[in-house]
C-alpha cells in the first residue's frame, strides 16, 4: 500500500511542479538555516570534558575589603596568589591546578626563523592529569618540579612541528625569555571548546602553544595576560603580585565525586573564616562553588548574537512552515473530488488520510535533503567568518540525525492539518457537484 | 467597499486557509520589524566616528624581544624618528592604544579628589606633540602639548600628568557649562591635579564592545611615551602613498633592529582593515539579517500566490455566474483585492503586536533597545503592499474568466 501512496504523491506532486517547487524550497531554507544555527551553538556550548566535567569545579572567594560591599554579591572571579596557593597546597580535591595566561618570547637555535611570542600557561603539575591533555612523546612536570621552579617545558603538537620537524623533542632545549628549558612533553592535539579554564583569554581561543610551571614564569617575571582585579591600596606591580590584594589567578579542583561538592564547599567556608579571624579577609564569608558546565553559564560563553541568530532560524522555519501547511491545504481540499471518489470506492478516512500523509513526508524528506545541503553551505560560509569558533563548525552525526528528523518530522506535522482537513469531507457530496 | 460583507461570508467556507495567510504575514511582520530594527541598530554603530581622519594611516603593532621592559624608551624613540624621516610619511607617534584596536587603558575621572565615587570613565592615550597631525584630531580649544613637555614613562608606575588634553564630550561632561578649558580635574582615582591644556572635537575609546558605550568619546590625552614591552605605532602617510609605506616602515623597523616581534596577524594594517575587523561581525549581522528579511518576505509573496491562485480555481464557476450576472473585470478584480486586503490587515493588527512583543522578548534576553514603533509601522505598509502585489497576477487572472465559464460543469 504504501509503494501505492508513494506513487500517488509523486503523482499529484508532478501535476504543480512550480508549487512543489516552492514548498520543498521553503522547508529546505527553513531546516537549512535552523541547522546551521543549531549546530553553531551545539558546538559553542558543547560540553569541554565530557564524562569528567561534573566533577570539575571553580572554587570563588571573596578576599576584598568592606569597600563596595553589598551581601550576596558574586565574588570574585579569579583568586589571590596566597588564597590560590593554600587552596593548592591544601590538596582536599583529587586534583587541583592554579594558573594564568601568558606570552613567553620564544628564542628559537634555527638561525632562520626571528623569535617570536607563543601564548602559553603558567600553571601547576595536576593541570595535566586533571584535564586529561594527551601526550605525544614524554609527560608533565612534577610536584618537585613545581616546588624547585624547574626551568622546564611541555610544548603542543603544533608548536613542536614548527620548532622540532614533529620528532621527539623531549630532553632539547628551547630558548623563552633568555632562559633555558628542558623540554619535557609534548602534547597531542588538544582542544577543550569553549576555552573553559580560563576565558579571559577568549571563549574559544586555542590552546596555548607552551606549559610552564607557575613559581618558573613567576621567578622569571614572564608576562601575564588576562585580567586582574585590585582593592583597598594595592596596585598590579610585577614585583610584589605574591602578596599583592589583587585577583589574578584561576584555581580548578576536580573531586572524586559530584556529591563531594558539599564538603568542599565547607571546607572554602571554613578557609574564609579563618582568614577572617587571621585579618586577611573583612568580609563576611561568601564561597560559591560552580562546576564547570555552570561556571560556562555564569559568564554567558555563547555569545549573544549566535543565540539571536538561533531564535531567527527557528522563527523563519515557523513561517517557512505555516506557509507550506497553507499551501498544502489549499492543494488537497482541491483534490476533494478525486478523495471523494476514493472515499466512495471504499477507502477508510485512515487510508486516505495516510495517503496524504505520505505526500507530505515526500515533500519533508525533498526538503530536508535540500536543507542538508544548505546547512553544509551555511557552515562553510561560518567557517569563512573571523570569529574564534569558526573553525569549530562542523556538522557531525547527532546533528545530522537532528536535522532529518527536523525536516521529516515538521513537514509531516505541516501535512497533518491538511490532511486531516481533506480526509473530513462527505464523498457523497462531493460525487453530487461533479 | 461594498463587498466586504459577501467576502466574509466566503472566507468563512476558506477559514483554515484564511488564519494560515494571516499568521504567515503577523509572524512575517514581526520578525521582519526585528529584524530591520537589530539592521539599523549594527549599522549606526558601524558609522559611528572615531573623530581621527581615517585615510592615510597606517598602525603597527610592535613587541620587544629580549630587551628588558624598562629600557626600551630609546629604541621606541629610535623607531618613532625613523619612521618620520621616511619619503612618504607625513608624521608618526607611538601610542598605547587607538580606536577600535581593542584594549587600553580605562579609568575613572573626577573634578573632586575627595569624591568617593568618580564622575564618569576614560580612556587614556599616552602620546607625544605629533599626536594631532599623525591622527588627524581637531584641536577646538585650548593649545597641542609642546615637545618639551613629553616624559618617558614606566607603564607600570604612570601617574598622573600635570597637563593634558581631553575630548569635548569629557569636558562638557565634567563641566557641563562649557568651561572645561584651564580647569583642574583627577584622574585615575589619584590625587594629582591635572590641568585641561586642550580640547579636542572627539575622540573614540579602544573597545567597540557594549561595555565601553557609556563612555565611548571620553578620551585623555598626557604627554607621555610609555616603555614596556609593546608598543602601536601610527603612521600618516602623505596622500596617495599609504601604500608604499605599508611595505617601507616595517622593512625599516626591522633594519633598524631585530629584537621585535611585528605579528604577521594584526601587525600592520591600515586603518580601513582596522575598522573592517573591528566591525565584521556587525556587518556580518546586518547582512545576515537582511538577507533573511529578503527571504521571508519573498517566501510569504510566494505563499499568498500560490493559495489565492487556488481559490482563483476553485471558484472559476463562481466567477463565471458573476460574471454572467453583470459583474465587470474590475468587479472580480477589487473582490481579490479587496479579499487580500482583508486578510492583510487582520495579519499586520495581530503581527504588530507580535513584533512588539517579540522585541520585549529580546530586550530581556539580548542587549537590545526597544523596537521604535516607526519600523513597525513601515513593516506594517511593506507587508500590505506586498500583499497587494502578490495577489495581484492570481487576481487578474480570476478576472479575465470568462461569464460562459458558469455554463460549464467543472
């Protein structure tokens, strides 16, 4: 029955090339411009550690003075050189790492290539293992490393390419800011979307290019990039940033569970009023503790436009549809009288109507292809753009899934008021005006 | 107008179709007025002036490798009077930041050093006496810095400067009566007076971001050349050369010495690429918008022929037995019409107020002011008319059935 329905509807279809035209158009651009949104913002708020992002959190404090003060204000964002090294040393998590951005002027032995900078992290021996960065040849730093501030480096994939044709660099020497480091690992392709240990630094940049540890860059006075907030008297001079009343620095902890979050929370309670009580802190203590996807929320990664760009999608493919349903309708109350004649013939109002169904689907699976193909246009017109997530758009295999049962699934429901209506209508009266 | 009411009547036997036309145009009508209104919105920022003359200038940006961040004052200097003897170059500065660049200096500013709170934020720009020329700035009152006022200046331990300029619209803000010229005022949250020397028309801050709007022209100039580790270099060149000087200053910074970085990206760029950079996305928005509108527009047109084009069908037998009872052309012509009209102004009454409604939406969401009712209105006429015109060639069609069509059985 169902070979039979389908060749009606090609059929029928056949009969108005130019309506059918423009109705598989209309769901084609409509699907093509909801998918192409859609997937830029699937991509833009997908999940940076998938399976460990529920375990990792943004520990905040509230270090400043009374000045200002309002109760139940968002604390800060970032954390002190002395609160973010007590937290570290503390050790309550399963890991934990404190780090900023920075840029380090590397110095490359080839006399061919001029030195350049390299954006890169200053950050602590867990970094590694907390984030699951693959390696290529060689590993993280240690603990004593971290401690003895250990002239030595892990560098990206990437940059190992440039400055070491892609072979095992580790144990060569690279030369940043007139210093020497040990070159102790190399990572693998790695590239956590959105950018989400540090945003300061754009939401969906890059990964850095070199790893070093903090107390090295720090030592060393290597420049730090990223924001930094200051109260009361202090000011962000290079010399003193260790003991300086400025906030500059991002700390992350994974715990072994998510139900350990409480614990952890207390324990930062119990860290604020001690550093009440020692006179480090004036104010009433006031601790939040986001996991990351709710870190991601709080300071809005998807960016504004992507979002209004989403909503016009799905409100152009709303018209696009209301526009094929009117069509349709008109289409097949036109063909009242050949239904009817089915009707009178003996077919049940179901079989009709699955029959007109069957036309519809036509149209939905015509214009989902159609939309498949302008959504891989679309994308490639995103690709073309400057932004950071450019390069991210791609379609993959959910949103491919997405997309067709998008186009099937609203041209059926835009063939169901239609044909519902058509399959309402009395056969004899029909059979009468003919 | 007359036939209004035998209309009704038969709309009522079209009722499905009839609600599907007009939600089509009241959907159309609110995203199309949104959508103008975000248009206008990307477009006035995008033509808002940086108050420099923006033909003729080159910006470089320059960081040092392996020189200490304290002693690059000399080189700075070296590069800046190197640049200025080039053939083709008009004048030259080092400055911290500029327009659209992204990234500076903010800080607030006030008239009195005891206020808590300062008045309003700024910019700062560290700049030498060529300032004026290189950026093409106009000087409304007051006098430029004199050459023997410029100090070189540790970035991280910049006070604040006994003399500087500042633009008209931070003047007038500080002192609303007019006199900002010769007055004392704070700036960076310091103590230090600083003395308005000059004023200039205007002058944009770095950022092209929402945060930085409320204080968009409220600049400050000091006569300071900052050292540190980076610098932007802005160059004017004489008319019709900028080309060549693209290619001649970074081959002479580079001659001059090789300790620095000029990034392949962002390093030198005109300053027309700068404003398209700063403002791609906008454009990019704008475009994006139109387009859509365009689309709508014409899926809707589509869609209002395509459904009037049946009812023209089915009711050629009606028309027919009109006709044949004395209705002329023009008769049936004004029913389709008038018809469409009907159904038109249902869509833009109910669509109006989606629109408005729509945009209350995307007030609370998005940063977006409040839709004027102007582009409704105008959304309002393009939607009737387009209308109109879509109806028009099924319309005429309908006309020109002939009176014996009502003999004839289907």
């Amino acid at each position: 029955m169902f070979g039979y329905y389908l060749d009606l509807a090609l059929r029928s279809l056949r009969r108005n090339k130019t309506l059918t035209a423009l109705m598989v158009l209309a769901i084609a651009l409509g699907i093509g411009a909801s998918m192409t949104t859609l997937t830029v913002l699937h991509v833009l708020s997908g999940d940076p550690m998938p399976g460990r992002s529920a375990t990792l959190f943004y520990p905040q404090l509230d270090p400043q003075d009374m000045d200002g003060y309002e109760p139940g204000k968002e604390p800060m964002q970032q954390v002190t050189w002395i609160d973010g090294m007590n937290l570290l040393h503390a050790k309550r998590g399963l890991h934990q790492a404190l780090m900023t951005g920075g840029a380090v002027p590397v110095q490359p032995a080839q006399s061919g290539m001029d030195p350049f900078y390299a954006d890169a992290r200053y950050t602590s021996d867990d970094f590694f293992a907390m984030f699951q960065v693959p390696f290529l040849f060689g590993r993280g730093w240690s603990e004593a490393d971290d401690n003895d501030k250990a002239r030595v480096v892990v560098i990206t994939r990437t940059l190992n390419d440039k400055l070491f044709a892609g072979k095992d660099s580790t144990g060569q020497t690279l030369r940043m800011g007139d210093s020497a480091f040990r070159v102790i690992g190399v990572l693998d392709s790695w590239r956590p979307n959105p950018h989400f240990y540090d945003m300061n630094m754009g939401n969906y940049v890059a990964s850095e290019d070199v790893f070093l540890p903090l107390t090295t860059a720090r030592e060393l006075r290597f420049d730090h990039n990223g924001s930094m907030d200051c109260w009361g008297t202090g000011g962000g001079d290079e010399e003193h940033l260790e003991t300086a009343p400025c906030v500059w620095l991002q700390f992350w902890v994974q715990l072994s569970s998510t139900g350990d979050a409480a614990a952890y929370k207390e324990y930062l309670l119990h860290y604020s009023q001690e550093q009440k009580a020692m006179g480090r802190f004036q104010r009433p203590p006031n601790v939040r503790l986001p996991a990351l996807m709710e870190w991601l929320d709080i300071n809005k990664v998807v960016p504004g436009d992507v979002r209004l760009q989403t909503w016009l999608a799905f409100g152009f493919l709303l018209v696009c549809l209301v526009n094929t349903v009117g069509l349709m309708l008109a289409k097949f109350l036109r063909r009242s009288g050949e239904l009817g004649v089915r009707r009178a013939l003996g077919a049940s109002k179901r079989e009709v109507f699955a029959q007109l169904l069957v036309e519809s689907g036509v149209i939905g699976l015509a214009g989902g292809a159609g939309g498949l193909l302008l959504a891989f246009l679309g994308l490639w017109l995103v690709r073309k753009q400057p932004s950071d997530y450019a390069a991210l758009a791609h379609l993959d295999m959910s949103m491919l899934l997405i997309t067709f049962l998008l186009a099937v699934g609203s041209s059926l429901l835009a063939g169901l008021l239609p044909a519902w209506r058509a399959c309402q209508i009395t056969p004899a009266l029909q059979l009468k005006s003919q | 107008m007359l036939q209004i009411k035998p209309i009704l009547a038969a709309l009522k036997r079209h009722k499905a179709g009839t609600i599907l036309i007009a939600l089509q145009i009241a959907l159309t009508l609110a995203i199309v007025c949104n959508a103008l209104f975000i248009i206008q919105q990307r477009l006035d920022r995008i033509a808002r002036p940086t108050g420099m003359i923006e033909t003729d200038l080159l910006t470089l940006q320059n960081r040092w490798v392996g020189v200490d961040d304290e002693k690059t004052g000399p080189l700075i200097r070296a590069d800046v009077q190197a640049i200025r003897q080039l053939p083709g170059v008009e004048d030259a500065i080092s400055i911290n930041s500029y327009p659209l660049r992204g990234g500076g200096w903010s800080t607030g500013v006030r008239t009195n050093p005891d206020a808590k709170k300062s008045e309003t934020h700024t910019t700062q720009y560290f700049v030498d006496d060529h300032a004026l020329a290189t950026m093409g700035l106009k000087l409304v009152a007051g006098r430029n810095f004199r050459s023997d006022e410029i100090v070189e200046m540790d970035p991280k331990a910049v006070v604040a400067s006994s003399q500087i300029m500042v633009t008209k619209t931070l003047a007038d803000k500080l002192f609303p009566d007019g006199s900002g010229l010769g007055k004392v005022v704070y700036v960076d949250d310091g103590t230090k007076p600083s003395t308005i020397i000059g004023i200039v028309e205007r002058l944009e801050v770095p950022w092209n971001s929402s945060w930085s709007d409320t204080f968009l022209d409220n600049a400050v100039l000091l006569p300071y050349q900052l050292t540190g580790g980076g610098t932007s270099y802005m160059v004017r060149s004489k008319p019709g050369q900028l080309a060549a000087i693209t290619k001649s200053v970074p081959e002479t910074l580079y001659k001059l010495n090789r300790m620095r970085v000029i990034p392949s990206e962002r390093g030198v760029r005109t300053y027309d690429v700068v404003r398209a950079q700063a403002y791609k996305s906008d454009r990019g928005m704008a475009i994006l918008m139109g387009v859509v509108c365009l689309v709508l527009l014409a899926i809707t047109a589509a869609g209002i022929v395509g459904l009037t084009s049946f009812w023209v069908g089915q009711r050629r037998k009606q028309i027919g037995v009109r006709r044949a009872l004395g209705a002329t052309q023009r008769d049936i012509l004004s029913y389709f019409m008038t018809e469409n009209l009907l159904i038109g102004v249902a869509g833009v009454v109910v669509g109006a107020l989606l629109a408005i409604g729509m945009n209350l939406w995307l007030v609370t969401q998005f940063e977006m002011a409040r839709l004027s009712l102007v582009y409704v209105a105008v959304g309002v006429v393009a939607l009737l008319l387009l209308g109109q015109g879509a109806v028009l060639a099924p319309a005429m069609r309908a006309a020109r059935v002939p009176p014996v069509e009502a003999t004839r059985s289907v």
